[in-house]
C-alpha cells in the first residue's frame, strides 16, 4: 500500500501541481509566468503589513488580545499555528518593535490575534495594553518563525509546556487541531504565577472537555488563601508522572527565560533527546548578568558609551540590550524575533566587547568577522558600531 503524500496537507498544493502538469503539456513552465510568480511570494511573505485594531479583549487582569484585521481590507498572509509576527511600534518618537505569538487560530485569515501580557517596567507591552485602542493603525511583519508542528518530523504525539503568555501559541495550536479535526494529540501543561493570570482558562478547558485527543493540566506557583486546584512548580519528578511514556513523544516549550531553562533541563534528565523539544525564546535575557559566560566582574548597571560610526554617541547601561539603546537614541536596524535567531539585526562592532548569551546564535562567519545581533547583545566596555 503506497504511503500518503505528506505535500497534500499543503494548501494550494494539488493546484499547483495540476498547473504545473497542464503547462508540461503545452511545452510552457513557470518562467513565462514573469513577475507573477514573485507578486504571489510577497503577498505570502510580505516585509510589512497595514494592521487596524479592531477589537481590545481584556483576557486577565494583566493580559490584553489585540485584534488587528489588515487595513487595505484584503486576507491576511497563512501562517502556521506557533508562528509569530513582529509588531512595530512608535511610542513617544522611540520607534520599535516587539514580536508576538499568533494566538488566534491559522484558519481564520480575516484578522490576527495578539496577545499581550504586562510586563513590570516592560515599555511596549503596557504601551500597548495602556494606550492602544479600536481604530488605531500598526504594522507588522508576515509571520515567520519555525515554532509550530512539523508533521513529517515531529509525530503526532505533542507536548506543549507553557508558562504566563506561552499559552498563546498553545491556543493556536489547539485551535487548529480542532477545526481541522487533525489525528494529533496535544497534552497542555500550563504553569501560571497567579490563578487570576491564567489565559483564555474556560476555553482550554472546554477544549480539553470536548475533544479526547486534548489534556490541559493547569498548575499556579503562588496560590491564595482558598485556591484548590493544582499548585507547585514543574519538576523533572512531577513531569515524569504527567508524561508516563516519553516515547514519540515531541515537546514544545514558551514562557518567561528562567520557565524555558527549567523545563529543558528537567526534560533531558528524563531522557528526552534534543531534537524532540523546540523552545521559542520571548526576547533577551533579562537578567543578562546570570547568563552563562557573563564576566564576574562586569556589573550591568555601570554605564558605557556607545558610538555609531560616523553618526553619533550616547550613554546606555550594561544591561540593556543594544538593539533597545539604538532604538531609544534614534538609531535602529531591521529586525524580527527580537531573540538572537533570525540575525536580521546584525551589526558589526568596530571595537570594545559586547556579551553574546547563549541566546545568540551567532553564525561562525559573524564571530569571526565581529558582527553581533543586537537584540541580545550587551555592551561590556565602550563600543563603536557599524550599522
């Protein structure tokens, strides 16, 4: 019995094909298509999309989903469920960007959800919770991203680890496997502070409720006087009794930095190889000073002085990624994940010593030729940059 092509669950995928047979025939191929070809990749892929906010749904105490349909009315380009978009943002003259997990499901081309959760001192996320109403117009990028489901590699038996706002491209996923009634099964273990900041709770749990191929275990770190449902945090023991067999299994972890390290660890010490877990990183670390590799000595509120080759200097800390300084001073590069992976941000350090975390995938060529990403780059002397 011949095995089904996977290439058939790509949308447009048998169209293309019987195109593509019909033009062998007439002895034509797509080179006499011209700049069809390359109109249809940018309307897929596009550098930047027009977005209005159409609807503000308060999620949580701390957490906000914006609904963003594209402005010139017309569908808004596929995505995969997990992917994220990087949104861009002019808040008081500092244009910048954050990026954001899809959270509304892959099927629903008529708008984008985003959801936001606070974050204390954060500068876009309460700009965007605060501030951002119904009617006002944003840009983002296309989505992009490899955190979503791959079926020929990654099985049908999934995991998803979620921490705070992780759930977000959860829910996408969930979703998608829904409405497309996919023979998959999501296991959801969602890890939240507080009770009063679990997400989109009802729905996951009427998800889990409705469809047997769905589990949502739900755990809070701090509870209240009066909480009776599952508490603690996740540990290598605990995550044992919740997966039983780890065979075939596929993990995919999102939440805050310190969630993300956690949960790798304890999933290696239960054996569970590398190439089965995917891990989206949420931005620079943090706390940058306990990344391994930072220098004893270098203390990250000390201020540097950063020099634009042939455009100017400003003063910034230690601590502050590069990409959020040059934003904040004027100055920027493109960028997207915001998170040392897509390296649309490089820049070249002329001199002085920058701290590249773990984070940084940095390529062999951009160390040895002194590029950076600047979104996780941190400046540990003086520095003069080329942009």
């Amino acid at each position: 019995m011949s095995q089904q092509n996977p290439l058939n669950a790509i949308v447009g995928y048998q169209e293309a094909l019987a195109q593509k047979e019909m033009l062998e025939k007439t002895g034509n191929d797509f080179k006499t298509l011209g700049q069809e070809v390359a109109n249809t990749a940018v309307q897929l892929h596009p550098k930047r999309i027009g977005l209005t906010v159409t609807a503000v749904l308060v999620d949580t105490a701390s957490t906000s989903t914006l609904r963003l349909k594209r402005t010139n009315g017309e569908p808004l380009p596929p995505f995969c469920a997990g992917q994220y978009v990087n949104l861009f943002v002019n808040i008081n003259g500092v244009h910048t960007a954050r990026p954001y997990a899809i959270s509304s499901s892959p099927n629903q081309r008529d708008f984008y959800d985003l959801t936001v959760k606070r974050l204390k001192g954060g500068f876009v996320s309460n700009h965007l919770i605060d501030e951002v109403k119904v009617g006002d117009s944003m840009a983002s990028t296309g989505p992009m991203g490899n955190f979503h489901h791959q079926p020929i590699f990654h099985g049908k038996d999934l995991v998803f680890l979620a921490g705070g706002s992780g759930s977000a491209p959860a829910r996408s996923m969930l979703l998608d496997l829904v409405e497309n009634n996919k023979d998959l099964k999501i296991q959801l273990i969602y890890v939240n502070s507080f009770a009063e900041d679990v997400i989109y709770e009802e729905q996951l749990q009427e998800l889990a409720a409705q469809h047997k191929n769905i589990t949502v275990q739900q755990y809070v770190t701090r509870p209240e006087a009066g909480y009776s449902g599952p508490t603690g945090r996740l540990t290598a023991l605990r995550l044992g009794e919740l997966l039983g067999d780890i065979t075939g299994k596929m993990f995919y972890i999102c939440g805050p930095t310190p969630f993300n390290e956690d949960c790798s660890k304890h999933l290696t010490a239960l054996g569970v190889a590398g190439r089965r877990v995917r891990i989206e990183v949420n931005g620079a670390p943090k706390h940058p000073d306990a990344s391994l590799g930072w220098p004893a000595m270098a203390n990250k509120a000390d201020e540097v002085t950063i020099t634009v080759q042939g455009q100017g200097s400003y003063v910034t800390t230690k601590g502050e990624p590069l990409l959020n300084s040059l934003e904040r001073n004027g100055y920027g590069t493109e960028n997207a994940c915001r998170s040392g992976e897509c390296s649309l941000c490089r820049v070249k350090v002329i001199s002085g010593n920058v701290f590249n975390p773990p984070e940084a995938r940095l390529r062999k060529s951009d160390r040895s030729f002194g590029w950076i990403y600047s979104c996780v780059a941190f400046p540990l002397t003086d520095v003069e940059l080329m942009l």
